[in-house]
C-alpha cells in the first residue's frame, strides 16, 4: 500500500483575515490558521488525536456558510474565505467560555494549575468572571469521591470540562478503553469502563490521561505538596527505568522533585511515558536511599567515607584481584537503571580496563 504524505499532498488556497494561505488537501481550518500565524482558543484539540470537536472554543466564520464553524475539526477547501477575529466571534466563543465556566470552579488556588492553565487564560482573555454566571441560575452538582481507575490518580469532576481529550488518548495511543464517560448533563463524568462489573480495571496507570487533560481534572495523588508553575525549575533528563531513552521534564521545587511532566515535541516518546517514567521519581529523596559512600572498616562494620576514599579503595582491589587472579577472576554487572551511553561506557570499562568480556545486566537475572 502506499501513503501520501503531506508534502506529496496538493496544496490548496485559502485566505485567513484576508491573508491568503496554502495547505495541504485534507488540513483543518485550524491548520491553515496555524500556518498563517493566526491564534484561535482551543480547549479539547491536542495534535495527537484525531479531532473531538467537543468544546467549540474554536469557532470560526467562513465565508457564504450562515453558522459558524469549529476550526479544529471542519476541513479547509479550496477558496474557503476564514475569519478567526471579530466581535462576533468574540461574544460566540466568550458565551461557549461562560458555559464550560458554569461547571468549573474559577477559584484557581488550590489547582495545582493554576498560572499554567490555558482555560483560565481564556477566562481572563474573554473578560469573564463568577458573577456573569448568576444569569444561568445554575444549581451546583455534587459528586461524592470515588475511586478513579488506579490508586495513583484521583478525578475531580468539578474541575472536569469534559473535552474527552482523556478518553481519547487511552483508546486512541494506549489501546486500552479503560475509561468512558458516563451521565447525563451536568451529572456527566469520566470514569473506570465498567467498574462494577469487573474487578480489575483495564488501566495500567500510565498517566496519559493525566498529562492530556486540559484542566488538571485528572492528577496525581503521590502525597506531596506540588509547586506552583512560577516557582518549578523543570530540567530534561533521560527517563532510567529502561533503555528506551524516554525524555522528561524533572519539577524541582526548592532543591526537591515534586514530579515529572513531559513534552509532546520532545524525545522518542514525545510526551509519552510508562507508569514508572512518569510516577516512579520518589524514589529520589528516600530516606532509605544510600546517597554517602560506604565502607567496611576492620571490624567489619560499615562507615561513612569520602567518594575519593571509596572509589581509591575499589580501584586497587580490582588491581590486586587481576594482579593476582587474571582478568577473568573480574566480572561487570551493569543496572537497567542506567542510560545505554552508561551502560555503553560500563561494557567499555570492563573490556578495556579490566580486560575481561564478562558482562552482563540484572535485566537478565
Ligand atoms: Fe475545536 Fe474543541 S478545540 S471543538
């Protein structure tokens, strides 16, 4: 079977404010109006899925059409004449806005999200606050807690927006289904597929749906404070727990990993990770954790050294075992915990310096 890839697509025209565009055959309205620099709001679109078309933040005006149109998921054509920006667009999307805000609490504090959260951007964009609500004479629902699909994450349905987004990524880059939306109306929410009926969930706590979510309806529930966005230094490392090299993003919040979030351009797995990646970094500030060299004094008890001390020691009693024994008297063991460059440089070690081919990794064991 062969495929067209976008450059082998035929380009079509399009104008966006006036500014003519060309796209591939096949491109959204949101594309196009990506291309020719154009912002429009978006809530329930992620590049990964394919299109939801749930929020209708994105609402467009397209020339000799008499309704507007969701951007994210209305393909563009050829000729197609679009608006992104003008009053009434504006007041469109501020009243889809008002209605998303109608379910979700604006008190941002206690939302780990909060100064990162692209709804509350559009909150302070279109202008909007809780007294605009009054008009709708809206009743609060509220949802008793419930267990979510895995003891790592917890749900707030409040908080919930019901883009979808969630569901999507578990059936569309998982495979799994192990959560659907069930309810009606206000009373709406995301839940475990069938939970009363099979005791154990399809879910593997991967987090996906965690990271997807827009409004952090879906979050971790690790036990620790986490920062706020102001006050997070993220670095870029290489995820450890295999030599897949997966890219994350460590939090640090005053000299301490409170988590770990990803980028959806960045790395092999962008923005994906496993269960461990993304929830296994605890492990960091252990109590139990050796972070001091140690080393067995006279009377066979272990003390508290200097690395230059340790690493001196190790280095002359791997010479007196070769020295006296030959180099196959050595072996390497390496960790699935380091990188494949370490576990590279280990391999390196051990043939050249050691002089021994006797390697291998507690992947095995
Ligand atoms: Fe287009 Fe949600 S972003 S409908």
């Amino acid at each position: 079977m062969t495929t067209t890839t976008a450059a082998e697509k035929k380009i079509i025209a399009v104008t966006i404010d006036g500014t003519p565009v060309g796209v591939p055959e096949g491109s959204t309205i949101l594309d196009a109006a990506q291309k020719a620099g154009a912002r429009i709001p978006t809530l329930c679109h992620h590049p990964s899925l394919a299109p939801i078309g749930s929020c209708r933040v994105c609402l467009v005006s397209v020339a000799g059409v008499d309704r507007p149109a969701t951007a994210c998921n209305t393909q563009a054509l050829a000729g197609m004449a679009i608006t992104t920006r003008s009053e009434g667009l504006f007041n469109l999307r501020r009243e889809v806005i008002k209605m998303i805000l109608a379910h979700h609490p604006l008190n941002c504090t206690p939302c780990p999200l909060n100064g990162d959260c692209r709804l509350q951007d559009m909150a302070y964009e279109y202008d909007l606050t809780t007294f605009d609500f009054s008009e709708y004479l809206l009743k609060t629902v509220e949802f008793p807690w419930k267990a979510f699909s895995t003891p790592i994450l917890d749900y707030h349905p409040r908080r919930c927006i019901l883009c979808g987004r969630c569901v999507k990524v578990c059936a569309e880059i998982r495979g799994l289904g192990a959560i659907t939306m069930n309810g009606a109306g206000a009373h709406t929410v995301v839940e475990p597929v069938m939970a009363d009926r099979e005791s154990q969930s399809r879910c593997i706590s991967c987090g996906e749906c965690m990271r997807i979510c827009p409004v952090n309806a879906i979050e971790e529930r690790m036990g620790s404070a986490k920062g706020k966005p102001w006050e997070t230094t993220k670095t870029q490392t290489t995820c450890t727990y295999c030599g897949v090299g997966c890219q994350l993003d460590l939090n640090v919040v005053g000299g301490r990993v409170v988590g770990v979030t990803t980028r959806d351009d960045v790395g092999v797995n962008r923005g994906r990770l496993c269960s461990k990646g993304r929830f296994g970094y605890t492990f960091i500030h252990s109590p139990d954790r050796l972070s001091r060299p140690l080393v067995r004094n006279a009377a066979g008890e272990l003390e508290e050294t200097t690395w230059t001390t340790a690493l001196t020691l190790v280095a002359r009693e791997f010479r007196r075992i070769r020295d006296n024994h030959g180099p196959q008297a050595l072996a390497a063991l390496s960790s699935a915990r380091c990188t494949n460059e370490e576990n590279y440089l280990f391999q390196r070690l051990a043939r050249q310096v050691f002089g021994t081919n006797n390697v291998d990794h507690c992947a095995r064991l």
